[in-house]
C-alpha cells in the first residue's frame, strides 16, 4: 500500500528538485497500476457508470444525444475518483504505515510531494480519458461538438481541485477517518455534482449548494468544453477558486506522521 520513497541514495540536495519530484512521481504512479482496488475504484467504476447510465437509465440529451450529457459529468467522476479516493485513501494510509515519514527525511519537500502526486494522476487521467472516450465513440457515437483543446485547462483545474482535497484529508485525518470520508464525499458528489442528474433539477437549497461545490463546477465547465453549450464563467470562476485554495490549504496543512 506504499510507494517507494525518493532517498538521499538516489538524489541528493544538490541534485534538480524537478528529478526527485518526477522520480516520486513515477514511483507514484507505478503505485497506482500496481493496486487493483485503486484500478477498480479509477478505471472500472467510471466505465460501469458510463454503461450504466448510458443504457439503462434516462440522463438529459444535448444536441438530440444523451451521451453529449453523460460524457463530461462521467469524466469529471473519474477526476474526482484518482484525485479524492484514491489518492486520498492512498495517501492516508502512506502516512499510517510510516512512509511519509520516510519522505520526509529525503530531499523532497512537502509541497514537491503534492507536485508528484498530481502529476501521477494527471498521467493516470489520461488513460481514464482515453477508455471513456472511446467507449462514448464507439458505443454510443459520442463526437465533441466544442472545441477539445478546451477541456485540457479545466481538466487540469478540476484535477488540482480534487488531489488538494484528497491530500488535504490524508494529512489531516486518520487513515480510517479518511477511508471514510472520501468515500462518503464521493457518494455525494455523485448524487449532487452534476454528473448524471442536473443541478438546476435537485431541491432548491441542495442545488445553491451544490451549485457552489467543485464537482459541478467541472461538470458544467466540462460540459460546456465537449458541446456546442456555452461554458458558464461562474463554474469557471469557481473551478479555479477551488484548484487554488484546496492545494494551497493541504500544503499548509500537510503531516508527515
């Protein structure tokens, strides 16, 4: 359950910061591949959702197609599900084993363990992009009707948003309490992020709330990134809001042990 920490045996402080975070964060991701409950909960999980909502349950259509709907809400599931839980959990329990404190004796800084730490899920994300992608366009005829390129920034927000609170919960809470918030915050951004089921259609106070949350932020933003809708400058606005201050808040926070 533990990744390989960066030692002084294999950079030292005069060595370039940037090899020992990238170093950390290959080891981060190796991790990751490495683990089949985090592959289940990353990979498996937001494919059985796009299946599942995709054939069984009615979501809303833009342009005449569901899929052009359920696409970028299912993708902003499978950021939330690498940066909060599974990192999150990862982390947490990193931190009880002793690993971190590990780290932490090695040229890596705090927040140069949350800079590999994001750059493990972001190359994590590409290939959970790629499967739900491709599944949308072979199954289900999915084509983006937007501009492609412009979800690349507002992934990147979204991922930021979701591994600074992942981290912000693993370096604050115990291994379990962690286990289960993240668990229980997924449920309910699933329910009231905007994924399958439109904020504007939750009860009125449930979707202020929601509505200023990070998962609907992305899904909006996302949404209106892969379609012909118009992107809202609020979501926006609020998406990068939250990439600021959660990784910020988890790298003033963050304990080793």
């Amino acid at each position: 359950m533990s990744a390989q920490p960066v030692t002084s045996s294999r950079a030292t402080p005069a060595a370039p910061l940037a090899r020992v975070v990238l170093a950390q964060a290959r080891a981060e991701l190796a991790m990751t591949l490495g683990q089949s409950e985090r592959v289940l909960v990353t990979v498996i999980m937001p494919v059985l959702l796009l299946v599942l909502f995709g054939q069984l349950i009615p979501v809303p259509s833009i342009a005449g197609k569901p899929i052009n709907f359920l696409l970028p809400g299912i993708l902003s599931v499978a950021i939330i599900s690498s940066g909060m839980v599974s990192l999150g959990i990862g982390t947490a329990y990193e931190r009880y084993y002793g690993v971190l404190k590990r780290l932490g004796a090695s040229p890596l800084p705090r927040w140069g363990l949350l800079a590999a730490k994001l750059i493990s899920v972001l190359a994590f994300e590409v290939l959970q992009a790629a499967l739900l992608i491709g599944i949308a366009a072979l199954v289900y005829g999915w084509r983006p009707s937007g501009a492609l390129w412009s979800a690349l920034p507002i992934a990147l927000l979204g991922t930021a948003a979701f591994v600074g609170l992942g981290m912000l919960m693993a370096g604050a809470l115990r291994a379990e309490a962690t286990l289960a918030a993240a668990n229980g915050l997924f449920v309910v951004f699933l329910a009231i992020g905007g994924a399958v089921v439109p904020v504007d259609h939750l009860p009125g106070p449930v979707a202020w709330l929601a509505a200023l949350l990070p998962p609907a932020a992305l899904s909006d933003a996302l949404r209106g990134a892969l379609s012909s809708q118009s992107m809202h400058a609020q979501s926006i606005v609020l998406l990068v809001a939250w990439a600021i201050v959660l990784p910020v808040a988890a790298a003033l926070t963050f304990k080793w042990e």
